[in-house]
C-alpha cells in the first residue's frame, strides 16, 4: 500500500514558481517518491492526495506524452502514479482517479451530492405510462429486466425483487465518482456523476450524467464524439458513438448504439446493435438489430430481431395514452415499412410485412409469414422455416457473440430447435388441423382469430411444422439415445426469459423462491438462473422424450423405434434443405443475386446433405 506525505516547503515553493497555487497547502498530500517537475498552472481546492509523475503515457497508439498535470483546477480530487491532466476548461471536482489516465480538454468532470451513477432508477419499458418496472442497476442482464417486466403485477415478487437489487445498489455505493486505471478521457464537455471502469475510452462525448461505466480486461467501452448519455449504464465491451443520445437506459455488454440513435427508457442487452433510428419504451433482448434512420421501436419487446428500414410500432390507439404493447418473440423479423398496431403477440421466427392494424396473436404458428392484405391480415404458416434467411440467421447468431467468456452476464441460449418453439410449432400444427376438419368442404381461405390463412397455405403450414417436428426428434435420439429420462422437469410448458429457455415449472419456483425469501441476494439469483441453464439438456431430453411418445404413441422407446424416428428425421432435414435450395433459387431469379453466388450456396448446401448421410451411425443407447 502506497504511503503518503505532506508536501516539503521546497516542493510548495517549486509548484509556485510554476504558476500552481492552493486554497491550503497542507491539504496536499503526495506520495513518497512525489517531485514537482511536471505539474504547471494548477489550482488545488479541499483535500488533494497525487501519486508520481516519473514516466510517459500513450494518449494514442503509437504517440506517448510524459505524465503531469498542467491548465487544471482540482478539487477534492485523488489522482493515480502517471496521470496527464490537462486543458482542463472548467475543474475536477470529487473524483478518484486510477493510475496512467488521460484526462485532456475536458469542461467540468464533477460528483455531486446524493449521486447515484445511474443505478436505482425505476424506468417505465413496454408500457410507456406504467409507474416503472425495471430497476437499473450496474449488474442488470437480460434475465433480472425480464423478470422484473414480466412479473410486475405480481406485488410480493417486485418487493422482494427490488429490495434484493437495491441492498445489492447499497453494497456498492461510493460518494465520489471513480475513473479506473488507464482511462482516456478528451475533448469532452461535461462528466457529472459517472463512474468509469479501468481502459475505457471517452472521446468526444458532450454530456456524461448521472452514468455508469463498466468494464472488463478484455472488453472496455468506447464512447465516442457527440454522446448525450445521462441515467444511464454501459456494460462491458459495449461502445456508443457519433451523436447517440441515450436516456434513462441500460447497454448490455458488447453492445454498440450509434450513428444519432436516440433512446429513452429502454434495455439493451447482449450483442444487440442499434443505429440511425429511434426507441422508446422498448425491451431489445439479446441479438436485437436496428439499422435505419426511419425505424422507431417503442413499446415492444423483442430477442434475435432485425427491424426492416422505416419499421414503425404504434403503442398509442387513441386518447387514453401510450399504454399499449407488444411481444415478437425470438426470431422475428419485420419488412421495410412494416406496422404494428399494439397490441400484438407474433410467434417465433416470423417475419412481418405492411401495417398490420388488427391485433395479431400468432403465438401458435412460429416461422410464419404475417401480412397485411385486402382483407386484414394473412398469414402464411411455417413459411419462414424454409427460407435463406432462417438458415443464415441461425448460423450467425454464435459467430456474433463479441463477449468474452468469462464476461456473458446475460444468458443467450442459440439453439433454434428447441422446446419452447417447438411447443409452438406443436400447436401450430394442431391448430392447423383443427381448422381444417372443422369445415365439411374445403375452403379457399380459413379464418382464424381475424387473420385470413389460403387452405394451400394451411396445408403446407402442417407439412412444414411436421417437417420441423421430426427434425427436432431425429437431434433428440442422436444427442441422448432411447433410454428414459431420470427426470420429468421439463416435459411441461416451456418459456423464454429473454434469451434463457427454461421450463415454466422453474421459473415458478424461481419466483417462489425470491418471494419467500430462500433466495437471499442478486448473486444467489443469478446463480440460480446459471443453474437452469446448465440444466437445459436435461430439461429439454425429457421434453423430447415426451413428444416423441405422443407423437409415435408409444409407451417407450426401443431401438427400433428410435432408427424410424432417424429415417424420418433424415427424410425432414433433405426436406428442409431442398425448401432451402428452392428459395435460394427464387431470389437468383428476381435478378438479386449473381450465378457464382447462387452456385457457392447451392455447394454448401449439397456439402451439409452430405455429411447429414454421414454421421448416421449406430443408435445412442446412454443418456448425455
């Protein structure tokens, strides 16, 4: 631990022959191997410690300057071994900063009473005039946000759940604010009340308040010129940059806001990427994408979504306010000038196209094609299972995860084939065939819910989700074999939690667990939500096991069973690729696309054929 000591009268006298001055220089303290050399026109308030000034720094790749402080007025202020400071146009006031930092052309860097960093907050997301349901706080993910939207009717939970964030909030409050080591802070205008993480870089920005950086060694933050962030937190390997203004919003790690976004009251979480558009009141769960300069997400909730240009959501019906809402689960995308009248539910992997004005719930018909049209709204069922844009999706998702390893607070479970949309596609299918036998005659278009569905579109829609179905079994019986689980958790409803897929059963008893108190701290929590996901094969082979007994009625599965479930499963993924082809191939001929792009998609796709002939070997007899 570093020692302190008062300045000599030599070193007082060497500091003013160099323009420095004090309000009491027996305020001062420095350290040990302190010398004066490098300190000119600086002005001390209040109580002052200084570390040593006896090396260079980088301030940019490449170009180092030698560390000192010059052209600042300090207040209260603790600076680290090796800091520059300089050009400072107003003052430094409260502030702990960390050893070689950069802190050059900055106006006023400043903690004020009672500041909170950005943390206890309440903000009001998907209802925009609700009394607020996310509490903000720095180890926010997208779970604990789901959880506190999700439940906020539910009095004893949010009380329990709150009182868990905010003595959590309480254990980490610190009276001053923080600049971490080796911080590069310049030409910024305002800095009020932030606390910044070791390496983060903070260039050009015009207002920080009321703010909490975070940090890790392998994934700092970059905010970049023209930011406007105030009660706001960033996560770790997140940037904002080029006139972003964000209020009252959580960032969630490697994240990056850009290019004039705006947002208010709104959650980003895990590796989503906003740009050019506007958001209000909006939950963008993990992998949400928002690119273009005319699309505004309010009051909707979304995960692994990509907004079509001039994408607009109304959550505002008439004079009663904007208390409306929506979910397009995970998967979903809408077209260029694609409306949404909230509320609305869309089932997983949807797409929707034109201003879709009555309501939608297609909850029960994932992969689907939603679309307005003459009569309302059609949809075409399963559609997008088959299309190039699912089979590109899927795959980029994993690429795309930015976070490193040991830094993945928010739980992002990629498989696409799982029990939760596979429920769906169930009674997807179920519903299908129900609105089918219902009618005597055929008809030409089924009504169901005020969405029109063309009978040929039904009839592949069930095709389609049958397609998916024995997909889903085949992965099943390769991953875990014929045995019966040693566990029925998980063969009931399934849920997202904004990127984690669990049982509903488990989350209940999370609930529980938080409302009676078992689950006594946010670490608790978050370790018990790790745990579910460690689980999720467990849970999902007994989900699987049950579908395939009711789908095949069988007591239980032998070997024999099990090489049928295969062949048809074998049978479902050519299916699946050839759907694949075919639209590759519609898309060459609107003209979109060259041969040689064509051609090299085509090759592997006829390369994945391949190796699915491949791997089937010998039925699994153990479990995972």
């Amino acid at each position: 631990m570093e020692t302190y000591r008062s300045l000599t009268i030599e070193e007082i006298r060497h500091l003013e022959q160099r323009g420095c001055a004090a309000e009491d220089w027996s305020a001062i303290e420095v350290a040990a191997d302190f010398t004066p050399d490098h300190l000119y026109h600086v002005t001390f308030h209040g109580n002052i410690r200084l570390g040593v000034f006896d090396k260079s720094v980088e301030v940019s790749k490449g170009f180092a300057r030698h560390s000192g402080i010059r052209n600042a007025i300090l207040c209260d202020v603790s600076v680290g071994d090796n800091c520059l400071i300089e050009n400072i146009g107003n003052f430094i006031r409260n502030y702990t900063i960390g050893e070689e930092c950069c802190v050059i052309d900055a106006g006023t860097v400043e903690t004020t009473e009672g500041a909170t960093f950005g943390a206890g907050f309440t903000i009001a997301v998907l209802n925009e005039m609700g009394d607020g349901n996310i509490l903000l706080f720095d180890r926010l993910d997208s779970q604990l946000a789901a959880l506190m939207v999700k439940y906020e009717h539910d009095k004893p939970f949010t009380a329990a759940l709150r009182n868990l964030v905010r003595r959590d909030i309480e254990a980490s409050r610190r009276d001053r604010g923080t600049i971490g080591n080796r911080v590069r802070i310049s030409h910024v205008t305002e800095i009020i009340n932030t606390h910044i993480d070791d390496e983060c870089e903070i260039v050009g920005a015009n207002r920080l308040s009321d703010c909490t950086i975070r940090s890790l060694p392998d994934a700092n933050v970059f905010v970049g010129s023209g930011v406007v962030c105030e009660n706001t937190i960033v996560g770790s390997g997140s940037s904002v940059v080029n006139n972003v203004i964000l209020s009252n919003c959580f960032v969630g790690e490697a994240c990056v806001v850009a290019d004039g976004f705006t947002a208010s009251s709104c959650v980003f979480f895990a590796n989503s990427h906003l740009a050019c558009g506007e958001a209000c009141a909006a939950f963008c769960g993990p992998f949400t994408a928002s690119h273009h300069k005319s699309t505004l997400l309010i009051g909707g909730m979304y995960s692994f979504y990509n907004a079509g240009s001039a994408t607009n959501f109304s959550n505002h019906a008439y004079k009663l306010g904007p208390m409306h809402h929506g979910l397009l689960e995970r998967g979903s995308k809408t077209a260029s000038g694609a409306y949404l009248f909230m509320p609305a539910h869309i089932g997983a992997f949807s797409v929707c196209f034109g201003k879709i004005m009555n309501h939608p719930d297609t909850r029960s018909l994932p992969f689907s094609y939603v679309m307005a049209d003459d009569s309302g709204t059609a949809v075409v069922p399963g559609r997008n299972l088959v299309t190039v844009g699912l089979y590109r999706d899927i795959r980029k998702w994993p690429k795309r995860d930015l976070r490193p390893r040991e830094a993945r607070k928010s739980i992002v479970n990629m498989d696409w084939l799982n029990p939760y949309t596979m429920s769906g596609v169930a009674d997807g299918k179920r519903l299908l065939e129900d609105l089918m036998a219902a009618d005597s005659e055929p008809q030409e278009r089924y009504l169901l819910q005020g969405m029109t569905i063309r009978a040929e579109a039904l009839k592949r829609g069930i095709r389609r989700y049958d397609m998916a179905l024995r997909m889903f079994m085949g992965e099943a019986v390769k991953k875990w074999g014929t045995e019966r689980p040693l566990s029925v958790k998980g063969t009931g409803a399934w849920t997202d939690l904004a990127g984690c897929l669990l049982p509903e059963s488990e989350e209940q008893q999370l609930v529980d667990d938080v409302t009676e108190g078992r689950i006594a701290d946010i670490d608790a929590l978050t370790r018990c939500l790790h745990d579910i996901h460690l689980n999720y094969d467990n849970y999902s082979r007994a989900w699987a096991y049950r579908l395939m007994l009711d789908y095949y009625r069988l007591d239980n599965l032998t070997e024999a069973d099990a090489r049928q479930i295969l062949g048809d499963a074998r049978s479902a993924r050519r299916e699946w690729y050839d759907e694949i082809m075919k639209d590759a191939g519609k898309e060459y001929e609107l003209g979109d696309v060259n041969a040689e792009i064509l051609r090299r998609f085509h090759d592997q796709i006829i390369q994945e054929k391949a190796r699915l002939e491949d791997t089937d070997g010998p039925v699994p007899t153990n479990p995972l």
